[in-house]
C-alpha cells in the first residue's frame, strides 16, 4: 500500500500580521518570509476552494491588503 501523501509545511508566520499593509509590501514580507505561491485578489473575485500548500492570498483594495489566508 502506498504512503499517506504529507503536504509541505507552510510558513510559521500569521496572516493577520499582513492586513493593512500595502499590497506590495505584503508582498515582500511573505516571500522572504518562505511562500512560493503569493496571490493578490480584488475584493469579489471568484476563486476555486482547492487548498494549495505554500499559498498565501491576499484580498487587496485600493492598494491595501483587507484580507489574508492561506491555501
């Protein structure tokens, strides 16, 4: 039988410590932080739920970051 697949482990890091920074700062804070996939979203865009390890998304308007998670 085959091994349970274990995901990659994500960043240490809280999304909550990335509202309200500018989108580009956000940016390069989680990159240096250890993400490989960073995702900037307007508010209201349509997405797939599929969880991707290593993502994080950020819901930005008017430049700022709103929102954050991960996936």
């Amino acid at each position: 039988m085959a091994p349970i697949p274990t995901p990659p482990a994500q960043p240490d890091d809280s999304t909550g410590a990335y509202v309200g920074l500018s989108a580009e700062t956000a940016e390069q804070r989680a990159r240096e932080r250890g993400w490989s996939t960073v995702r900037a979203l307007a508010p209201g865009t349509v997405i797939t739920m599929e969880f991707q390890a290593g993502r994080i998304n950020f819901e930005v308007d008017g430049g700022v970051v709103r929102r954050c998670w991960t996936g």
